[in-house]
C-alpha cells in the first residue's frame, strides 16, 4: 500500500519470479495499492474475494476473507511543565486518526479524541483497539507507579492497561480495548461518533522504572523529596524485581553509580533487601553544579555484566521565589488571608525585580483583584503552572493595570 496524490485506488499486479521460484514451483507476486488514503494512519479493512481458481469457480459461491492491517498514525504535544521543563509526549494509534491531543495540567490527563463508529456490528468485526501513549523518563510528573484510563468519561478496567518501561528513555503505555470491553463501553458510551480518551496517574507518588538489557529485573526509584533539585539532600529508595519470578523483588547484588554530564559523582556496590515492604536507601547531596539531569546506572546485577540499565532523574527547577509567596498563595486560594497580604508578596517580586513590571504611582483606591487571577494561583501554588507562567501572568497585569498595586 503507497500512499500518493491520487484520490482513486488503483492496483498493480507485480510478478517476483526469481530462478529459484521457477524451480521450486513458489512463483509469488506483489498486488500495489496506491491512493491517498493511505497517507493516514489507522485500520484498514480487507474484504478479499476469491472468484476462482484452477478447477474452481466461485461464481455463484465465492470464498471471501475479512482481513485488517493497521499503520500507526503519530501525534505529538510539547507540555511546559512547572517542575520539569519542556517534555513530548506522543501518542500512537493503531485504529484511526488522533484528534485534539492535549495535556491537562491540573487534573495530570493525557487527553485525544479518535472516530468510532459505535454498533454492534463493527464492534463484533474488531478484534482490538490499541493505543499507544509515549512518555519521557524524564517527565517525573508523569512517571508513577499506576494509571487510570476513561473512555468518553467511562472508567476502563485494570486489564486494558499495560505499562512498558523497558525502553531506555520512555515508558510506554499501551491502551487495549478487547470485545469485551467495547461491548461494555457500547452500553454506556453516550452519544457521538468517537472516543475521548483521558490517561491520567491514579496516586501522586513518582516512581522510575528501568528494566535490564537482559529483561531479568525491574529497578523502581522514588526519592524523598519527591521533586530533586541541585544542592539538595536527598534519598534515593529503590526496589529489585526479578521478571522471571513473577516480579517478585529479591535479594541481589548490584553496583550503582550517578553521574550528571558525564561526571560521576556518586558510586557504591550492595545486596538489595529482598523483602516487598522494605526499600532500599540511599542518602546523599546532590552536587550544586548538577546539570538539570542526573542519570543512575544501576550495573552487574547478580553478577551479570548484561544485566544492566539506566534511570534519568530531570532536577526540578530552582525558584528565585521565596517559599513563603507560594505559601501565602495557597493561602489566598483558600480565602484564608486577605487581598492585602497576598498583593504583599506580588510587591516584594516586583521591587527584588523577580517580576518584571513597575509599580503604578496611581492609588486606584483599591486593589482590585478578579477571580481568575485567583484561580492562577490557586493553579500555581499546586504545580499546575510554572514560576515563570505565573509571574508572567501577574506582570502582563500589571503592565495593563488590570491589577493595580
């Protein structure tokens, strides 16, 4: 199948004789398909129709297959996160086209739309939808220990969901919707004619995983405090699994060592504690000229030189701004201090020149701040929006004496 201009099908019958075909009796041969359907990704039905054969005639009665091959379709969005940077997530489908894919910072979603034609009958002719959602490793945000799924607002079971984490820099999240569970979906599906997916964590721990070159163990990392950044103290907890035992985490020995632009600054060698309640610790400070990546080798697993992989850790991003502002933030989001309090915080930015903005001279009599500046930090003192997305926003106010100070 080739995709070009054209907006007709056409076909091409091509012969791939060889000698040894010719001698062998398996004479094959190539059927081109060319049109500019297949510019896109998705499922693509067959009804394929044998009419006849030698000393066969289908006439009356042909011999009919239904077939399907699915071509992924790609789409990416870049998200600005408040602790992690810029990241790309990509979302791959193996049915149809991906629409209005997005990410929901507040709510941590991964959303897109896909068509469907929701009847029984095209349900009972599809074998499998699957969805693909790629996440960096370094996207912490998003890297957690389990996830849920809804389909036009319905929650999928825990079987529809698998995590990859094998890849070195992604964790991949496949999406696979069986019979069973469109026939579900069929019955409390709504109206229209798609799906509106939402992949989003269903507990706020963060938790790396990365699996040996050898696909014998799984290494998962948490870190207190949850967000790492340059200079500070922090403990590292991680757990060995061993995937040829059911996953079961065991006892083992290892060498581990961290770098950050391919300096090592940390290395050391043990036995992980076999036990599924306990983790292994490491307390160190990260040095204050990290780079924004730390990345842990974890290497020699039970004597093993394949059995090996890596964990990146991306630094979250120091703050110019005192604690106590986002404090008194989070505060003013409750209604628990007043409109003068908070605006205190906004002039002390202003005058140390965190924001970049003038003080107007005029007294407007009083200070006039709307609710949906309210709800901006509301959004940024729980991580929704960035420092800088915040600041901007009180600035660009400023500037415009929507808020007046």
């Amino acid at each position: 199948m080739i995709p070009d201009e054209s907006g007709k099908i056409t076909t091409n019958e091509k012969s791939q004789d060889t000698i040894l075909n010719l001698l062998l009796g398996t004479k094959k041969d190539i059927l081109e398909v060319r049109g500019k359907i297949f510019r896109d990704g998705g499922l693509y039905k067959f009804s394929i129709k044998i009419l006849e054969a030698e000393g066969y005639s289908g006439k009356t009665d042909p011999v009919t297959f239904e077939s399907g091959i699915s071509f992924p379709d790609y789409a990416t969005v870049v998200v600005n996160d408040a602790h992690f940077g810029r990241q790309a997530i990509t979302q791959v489908s193996y049915y149809d086209v991906i629409t209005n894919l997005g990410y929901d910072a507040k709510t941590k979603s991964i959303i897109f739309s896909m068509p469907f034609e929701w009847t029984m009958s095209n349900i009972n002719q599809t074998s499998v939808v699957h969805q693909e959602v790629i996440i960096p490793k370094t996207f912490g945000t998003l890297q957690v220990s389990e996830y849920a799924t809804t389909v036009n607002g319905v929650l999928l079971s825990n079987q529809s969901m698998t995590v990859d984490d094998f890849p070195k820099d992604n964790r991949i999240a496949h999406i696979l919707l069986y019979q069973n569970e469109l026939e579900k979906l069929y019955e409390k599906r709504g109206t229209g004619d798609k799906m509106d997916f939402a992949l989003f964590p269903k507990s706020d721990d963060i938790l790396l995983v990365g699996t040996t070159d050898n696909v014998q163990y799984k290494i998962a990392v948490s870190t207190i405090p949850k967000h790492v950044t340059a200079g500070s103290d922090t403990t590292f907890l991680f757990q060995i699994y061993d995937m040829f035992l059911s996953g079961k985490t065991v006892s083992v020995n290892y060498d581990v060592e961290m770098e950050s632009n391919g300096n090592v600054f940390y290395k050391t060698s043990g036995t992980s504690i076999g036990e599924k309640t306990k983790w292994n610790k490491i307390n160190l400070t990260i040095p204050h000229d990290a780079s924004n990546k730390i990345t842990l080798h974890f290497e020699n697993l039970g004597g093993n030189g394949l059995a090996r992989t890596e964990i990146p850790i991306v630094l979250s991003q120091q703050s110019a701004i005192p604690s106590w502002i986002k404090e008194n933030a989070e505060l003013w989001c409750k209604k628990s201090i007043s409109d003068g309090e908070f605006l205190r915080g906004i002039e002390y930015l202003i005058d140390n020149q965190v924001i970049a903005a003038q003080r107007s001279e005029q007294d407007s009599g009083s200070k006039e701040i709307r609710q949906w500046i309210r709800s901006s930090a509301c959004w940024w003192s729980d991580g929704s929006i960035s420092d800088d997305e915040f600041t901007n926003a009180i600035a660009f106010l400023v500037k415009n004496w929507i808020m007046t100070l």
